[in-house]
C-alpha cells in the first residue's frame, strides 16, 4: 500500500482586531445601557425594566467575552494549542448559555411573584430608560452590522441587537398599557416575554457551542454528500475515514482517506489535492482540510466513519 499524507488550508482571516474594535465599542456602550436599566428598574420598581436589565448583563457578559476571545485568536499557534486560541469564543459562549439560563429562571420566578403582589410602577424612570434601552440597542446593531457581514460572530451579534431593540420596545409598551388602562399585570407580563426571548436564545447558543465542543458535523453539512462529491473528483475512487467539524463557529474542517486509481502517478497526488480542497472551499467553506492519499484501502470494506483500532491488553 502507498500513503501519501497531504495537508492543506487556507490562511485564516486576519479579522481578529478589527472585530475586537468593534466589540470593544459594543462593550462599552452595552455597560451603559445595564447601569441605566437596571437603576430605572430599582427607582420605578419595573420587574419588566430589571428583566431588560438581566437581558443587558447577559449582553455585557457576553460581548465582554468574545471581545476577550477576540483577543486571544490574534494570538499564534504555540506548541501546547496548534490550533491556537479560536475555541476560547466557543467557551465563552458555552458560560453564557448556561448563564442565561440561570437569569430566565430568576425572572420567572420574580414574575409568579408579582402576579401575586403587584407592585407599584413608576412610570417615568421607566419610559426614560427603556427609551435609552431602545436608542443605544439601536446604535449597538448599527456598529455590528455596518461592517460585520463577513464574520458570522459579529452578524450573530448585530442580530441579537436588533432582538434587544425589540425587547427594550416591549418594556414601553408595557408603561403604555399601565399608562393608560392602569393594569398592574402587564409589567409582570412584559418581563415573561422578555424571558421567552433569552430562553429561545440561550437555548439555541446551548445546543451550537455543544455541538462544537463535541466536534460535530456541522447542522447545514450533509457527509455523505460531501463523500459523493469527493468521489466525483478525476481520479478519486473512493472515500472512507471522512470526519467533519468546526473549530469555531467560522472555522470549519475536514479529514479523510482519499483511495486513487492504482496507475495514477504519484505526482499527480498534488493536484488531485488542491482541486478537492479547493471544491470543498467554494462549495462548503472549509477551508482546513487533510487529504490523506491511499492507493489501497483499508482491509475491510472502506466506511465513511472508520472505526477506532481497538488496543487490547494481554
């Protein structure tokens, strides 16, 4: 059998400081929005303006944390991470989840509270910051989104912005209604959609940052058909040991045992390579990927998902 191992990958975007700018402005005015809100809350007694203001925590904490793993993805590749440092945005977003979670349960447990015993809402403290709430979420998507179209964690971003917008104009709302119909549950209520909107949120950041962690095949990547289309590649016969995963939310890779025809050179090895890396590049944005080059297969029939040798003890 002759193997010939081949590895190939396009140079990662040097985006890492320009994103870092961004979500360093973000930040900032992320932290103004929670103090503004989360005072409003305390001084008008709003469940609705303090669950905004939980929302905007969990948005200081997060952006606070990808501006952080922004950071650490300019870092190089070092002995003990060759990969570098692109999963640490990935355990960040993991905290986050978790920690949305947590601030959900709080929230509906304060709102079964005031369901109960209404509190007296002061309607001016309110209007004023969810008013701010909705200018600076405003100003927060438009930084977001005015040069992030090519970074899927800046456009993720800019888009969870524009649910605050939303959110923040729910709480006014909400002053509206007890402003002119003086109905104490709609304050509790207010804060219970805004709740609905971090669950569905958190859970979905949950289930992303697990499958990344677990090393997934991504959820829009079909295997097989990737298999396939390997497969149609001059010169490729078969396909087998094929692994697919991110090592970001933007960065995704690709290993697998390539089997060539028997009278195909070994010098055409190279460019058999290159026209797959470069067809799972334009098709599926991979842009990481190790071709290892095999002339026979293993011994038994070639799979798409080889099984691990087994060691046993004697």
């Amino acid at each position: 059998m002759m193997v010939q191992a081949q590895h190939s990958h396009n140079q990662y975007p040097d985006t890492h400081k320009h994103t870092a700018t961004q979500l360093k402005y973000v930040f900032i005015i992320t932290a103004v929005l929670l103090l503004a809100e989360f005072l409003g809350g305390l001084i008008s007694h709003s469940l609705a303006l303090l669950s905004d203001a939980g929302h905007a925590f969990t948005d200081f904490f997060a952006i606070g944390l990808a501006w952080f793993a922004a950071i650490q993805a300019q870092k190089k590749s070092d002995r003990q991470n060759t990969f570098g440092y692109y999963r640490a945005g990935i355990i960040a977003a993991f905290l986050n989840a978790v920690l949305l979670l947590l601030i959900v349960g709080w929230i509906g447990f304060e709102a079964f509270q005031r369901f109960h015993r209404p509190e007296n809402i002061s309607l001016p403290a309110l209007f004023f910051s969810a008013s701010l709430g909705v200018l600076l979420n405003i100003l927060n998507t438009w930084i977001l989104h005015r040069n992030g179209h090519d970074n899927l964690n800046i456009r993720a971003a800019a888009l969870h912005a524009l649910g605050d917008v939303g959110a923040s104009a729910g709480v006014l709302l909400s002053g509206f209604v007890l402003l002119f119909t003086g109905w104490q549950y709609a304050d509790p209520l207010a804060s219970l959609v805004v709740a609905l909107l971090i669950a569905k949120s958190a859970w979905s950041l949950l289930r992303t940052t697990i499958d990344i962690l677990m090393e997934a095949t991504p959820k829009d990547v079909n295997a097989q058909q990737i298999a396939g289309e390997i497969t149609d590649v001059q010169g490729v016969t078969k396909v087998h040991d094929l692994h697919i995963w991110s090592l970001d939310s933007g960065t995704r890779m690709l290993s697998a045992h390539v089997q060539i025809h028997e009278n195909k050179p070994i010098e055409d090895c190279d460019k058999l390579i290159n026209n797959i890396h470069t067809m799972l590049c334009d098709r599926y944005n991979i842009t990481h990927t190790t071709i290892q080059i095999e002339k026979n297969c293993c011994e038994k029939d070639p799979q798409l998902y080889c099984d691990p040798p087994s060691h046993a003890h004697t």
